[in-house]
C-alpha cells in the first residue's frame, strides 16, 4: 500500500495553533482534554518545544485531528493501489 499526502501549516506549533483555533479551544481547556499541563501547551504553541510522541496523539485524540497532521502536517491515506 502507498500513502498519499496532503500537507498543510509548516510547523507542529501552527497547526496546534491552527487545530486549537478551529474547535474554539482555550489553552486550558486543551490542556485538561489532552492531560498535559497548561505551560506545555503554552511552550508547544509558541513553537519553544515539541511534545513527546504520546503527547502528540493526545492532543491530536483531543483536537479531532490524526497524529499524522498534527505532527507532520499531512494526511496520510493508505491506498491500495502502489
């Protein structure tokens, strides 16, 4: 199976960014969904660290998005064909 791609914002901290926005989400509120700590998030959103995989999925899980796009920027859709 091949992996198609559709990218989108250039960084983990923007498409946090962007994802957070999109649900109306405060930091807080991403922080309880998520169980991280609100200055993690605050440091993942200003682009000063990135989280740990499982952090990753956790906020993804919380956002409605896939760990793909939100750690890679990219919808990756497994095909038959390739």
């Amino acid at each position: 199976m091949a992996a198609t791609m559709k990218m989108s914002s250039p960084t983990f901290a923007a498409r946090l960014a962007q994802a957070r926005e999109s649900v109306g989400m405060s930091l807080q509120g991403l922080a309880d969904a998520s169980g991280t700590s609100h200055s993690s998030v605050r440091l993942w959103l200003a682009g000063r660290a990135e989280p740990s995989i499982g952090n990753s999925a956790k906020l993804a899980a919380a956002l409605g998005k896939s760990p793909c796009w939100l750690a890679y920027g990219c919808e990756c859709k497994e095909t038959a064909n390739g």
